[in-house]
C-alpha cells in the first residue's frame, strides 16, 4: 500500500500546553490510519457509501464520513456521481477511489 502525504493545518498552538501538542500529534496519527482503513476498504471492495464503508471496517459511520471529505481533498477518493441506501434507507454519496 501506498504511503498518504498529508498536509494537516496545525492542530495545536504555538503557545498551547506540551499536552495540547501531543493530542495533536495522536489526531494526525489516527486521520492517517482511518485513511489507510478507509482506502484499503474501496480497493478490497469497490465503490461504496459511507456506511458500507463503516460496515466493512472498524470505523463509525461519523468517522468515515469526516475522513471521506480529507481523501477527496487530497486527491484519492472521488463520488462516482451514483447513490446507494444508507442503513437508514436513505440515499448517500458512492465513494469510489479516484481514477477507477
């Protein structure tokens, strides 16, 4: 698998507390990790809504809908333009990874 380069505003600030700077660090360490889940889940898959995605993996529904956003910014994931029912019978976004 690929390496993700992501470049993350600061989560913290200059004059925040040492505590402060290392929840930053663990935040970016976990965003990185549900990014490689959330990627490995469409390769292994295919295209997918955010709750199939969530229903294959370890990660919540919230937490894939936050990353989803952060991987289209970065360029890998794309909605392939179709809808799909979410476990609330309602219809969301199809994810696919970008490019296929």
């Amino acid at each position: 698998m690929t390496q993700l380069s992501i470049d993350f505003e600061p989560l913290a600030r200059t004059a925040d507390p040492i505590t402060s700077h290392q929840a930053a660090a663990q935040a970016r360490e976990l965003a990185q990790q549900h990014h490689r889940i959330i990627l490995a889940a469409l390769e292994q898959h295919g295209p997918m809504g955010k709750d199939g995605i969530a229903a294959r993996t370890s990660l919540t529904g919230v937490a894939v809908c936050r990353r989803l956003a952060e991987l289209q910014r970065m360029g890998k994931i794309a909605p392939t333009g179709r809808t799909v029912l979410s476990t609330a019978g309602r219809h969301e976004r199809e994810w696919g990874i970008y490019g296929r």
